[in-house]
C-alpha cells in the first residue's frame, strides 16, 4: 500500500525523481497548485474509489495523513 | 427521486451566438510564465475563449441566435407563446430580461414569457420548464433562450476563474408534437455547498456597499473584489465526479436506455478534467462525447447547446439522435435529460 501510494502521489506531482517522506507537508512543495490539488482527487477516484470532500481534505496536511486517510477509507 | 417524464414535446431546432473576439490563454498575463500557461491549457484544455465587449449582454447573444432561428424554422413570430430567458447576467436587475426579448424579438403580446435564475445546470432545466408547459397543449411552440456573458463576472485578476470562461448565447425551439416520447429528467439541489460558486454582493442579502470594489488579494494571481465571481474549483470538481455520473445513470436505468443506444452523451463543459472523468466513469468513449472548451472555454449554461451547434451540427441536422444532456453547477444544481431529436434545424454557429 505505502509503495503504491507514493508512487502514485509522486507521479500525480511530477516528483518522480524526488524523495518524498511521509512527514512532508506537501502544500508547501513548489509543485503543489489548485489544478495539482484536482488531479490528487481524480487519482484517489481512480484508484481507490473514494472521494474527500474540501472540508476534510483541509484537515490533512502531511503524505502521511493522506495515506492513513486512504487507508481508513478503503478498509470499511 | 426527482424524475420527470414530458411527452408531447420535440426540440425542432438549436442556434448559438458567441462574440467575435477571442482571447488565447497563452497570451494571459495572469500567468506567471509561459510554463504556467502551458500546464493550464494541458489540465483544462482551455485555448481559447469568447469575451463581449462592456456593450454586449447574454440577451444580444441569444436575440441573434433566436432570429436566425426563427427565420430557419420558418416560424410565424406570432406563433410563439412562450419564452424563458436563463441567464445569471441579465440586462437589469428589474424587469425580467424575457419581456424586453419579446418585445426585440417582436413577439405577439400574447406570450407567456419569464426569466429562471440558473448557472451551468439552465439548458437541462429549461427544456424541463418549457417542455412542461407545452406538453399539455397550452402552448404549442416555445423558445429556450439560455445565454451567459460570464466572463463580465469575472475579475480579469484571478487566475482561478478569469482564464476559465467565455461568453456564449443559445436559442431552443421546442415545439407541441403529439405522441411523441418527449423528455425524461432526473434533477437535484444542494444547496448546502451554495457558497463554491458565488457572487458575494450585489444582491440583497448583501447590498453593494462602499467596500463593494475593493479589490482584495486572495493568493498570488487572485486578486478580485465582492462583485465578483468566486469559485472552489476543488469543491466543484470533487461534487461533480460523485454526483454526475450517478444522475446519469439513475435517468438510464430509469428510461431503460442502454450506454450503447446513446449516439452522443452532451455533458456541460466545465473543463477537460471533468469531462474526460464523467465520460470515462460512465464509459462513454471520446468520440461520443463532443467537446467545446477547447475553443469557447466553461461557457456555462450555453455550454451544452453551443457544444450541439459546434461538434454535431451536420449529425443533428440529417438523423434521429438519441441524446443524453447533463448541465451542473452553481446551486449547486444538476439535471440530466433523455431526448430524441431527428433533422432539427441547426444554423451554423454565429458570430457578432
């Protein structure tokens, strides 16, 4: 799950060559805009079928938080 | 379940009207460099778009299309006894735009005429509003005019809306015809999430005031003030990859149609992103799903019959059609419609 998840966080941001760490805040990457912030919510759509709404997104705030979300949400 | 059956009721023609003038995205001096117009034309597929000029309005766009229409159908003028006006840029705050249409357009005295308060989600509603009307054979021939000169909504400071939209006017005849299967809608509101898509001041909840124009800076390259047009793009998109797909597919279980019978799926043109994910949710391939926003940007409600008159014209023109249409957006509102059209008259796109 983590490697998979990563991988496709990079992909979406276009840092494939960079390290990402888990404790990352990634709206303060260089990378991270509005239109970067839509295709992170088509990519969870495509892959695991779930869909964060505006209000709860903003309460995530690191790589780490995200996955846990997606992890929560994929498992019910 | 908001689901609508209207028999009686054919559409025997479409026109659309935009504005001359064109403003490429590239050239946008609300892009920090030529990289960061780049991305956005590539996310969004937004080239290029429409814009007025300050003396054009959503009315002068649809009057066009409407007298070319009218001429094309060979319409008598005083047969017409309904119009609506969609728009949420109307001439005046008072009266309603329609009377002042009926008058331009020379319309008997005899016509029930209204304006409806609607964004992206106009087109579908209208065609449920009049359609309703003349199914019974009150009326018997109806004109549709939804239209949108946006983009004088918008503030030429914020990249998060300005770059996005473009201005367009649409005419619908929609006609009385016995027997025939009609519309079928499926519509719903959520309100709750009014605020993603709004104009802060300028009504009467809150009056334009002497902070009204005050341009205020929301981020880098959003710079706009209380008359203007604020959108959550995130909210937007996340509402619509959930809730479109899914009114779509309640109308065809509903209609028991099947994906394959559908000739061509008429989806609100919001941007590439939302189309490209509605469609392929739903799986509906490219060539099914004609396009406008390359070229016209998110020209909200006319998006749907202005994708009509600039991709399927000649399909529209020469054979039956099944179609499914889909409009959504500030409401936030959605409706889809089921319809059959055979050898409309489809003018070609005009230009003012």
């Amino acid at each position: 799950m983590e490697t998979k998840f990563i991988e496709l966080f990079k992909e979406v941001l276009e840092l494939e060559d960079k390290n990402v760490n888990l404790t990352d805040e990634f709206r303060q990457y260089d990378e991270w805009d509005s239109l970067v912030y839509l295709s992170i919510i088509a990519m969870l759509d495509d892959e695991y079928d779930i869909v964060i709404e505006t209000d709860e997104f903003k309460k995530i705030l690191t790589v780490g938080d995200l996955m846990e979300e997606v992890k929560k949400r994929t498992s019910k | 379940m908001a689901f609508q059956t209207i028999p009686n009721v054919i559409i025997s023609g479409i026109a659309a009207c935009v504005p001359k003038n064109i403003e490429k995205n590239i050239d946008s001096s609300l892009f920090s460099n030529l990289d960061d117009a780049t991305k956005f034309i590539k996310s969004t597929g937004i080239v290029e778009k429409r814009t007025v000029s300050d003396d054009l309005t959503s009315s002068d766009l649809c009057y066009y299309a409407a007298e070319k229409l009218i001429s094309n159908l060979n319409w008598g003028k005083e047969d017409i006894d309904c119009l609506i006006f969609i728009t949420q840029t109307p001439d005046f705050i008072v009266p309603a735009t329609s009377c002042i249409l009926q008058n331009r357009l020379g319309l008997s005295k005899e016509c029930h005429a209204f304006d409806v308060t609607l964004g992206c989600s106009a087109w579908v509603y209208g065609l449920s509003i009049m359609g309703s009307l003349i199914s019974s054979g009150n009326f018997k021939k109806g004109l549709l005019l939804v239209g949108e000169t946006t983009t004088k909504t918008k503030s030429k400071q914020d990249k998060s809306t300005y770059p996005l939209f473009g201005d367009a006017g649409s005419a619908t005849a929609i006609e009385f015809s016995p027997g025939s299967s009609g519309f079928k809608v499926h519509s719903g509101t959520d309100g709750s999430k009014f605020s993603a898509i709004n104009i802060p001041d300028g009504g009467f909840r809150s009056q334009t005031n002497l902070n009204s124009l005050d341009m205020v800076k929301f981020e880098e390259g959003v710079v706009r003030n209380k008359l203007q047009y604020i959108m959550d793009g995130a909210a937007v998109f996340t509402f619509t990859i959930t809730t479109v797909p899914k009114s779509i597919t309640l109308l065809m279980e509903k209609s028991q149609v099947e994906n394959e019978n559908i000739d061509f799926l008429l989806l609100h043109q919001a941007n590439k992103m939302i189309v490209d994910k509605v469609s392929s949710k739903l799986k509906f391939e490219e060539e099914r799903v004609p396009t406008s926003y390359e070229k016209f940007g998110n020209t909200s409600c006319s998006s749907i019959p202005l994708t009509m008159v600039h991709k399927i014209s000649s399909h529209l023109r020469t054979k039956k059609l099944n179609l499914i249409a889909c409009g959504f957006g500030s409401g936030l509102s959605w409706a889809t419609a089921y319809f059959e059209t055979k050898n409309i008259i489809c003018p070609d796109l005009i230009e003012v």
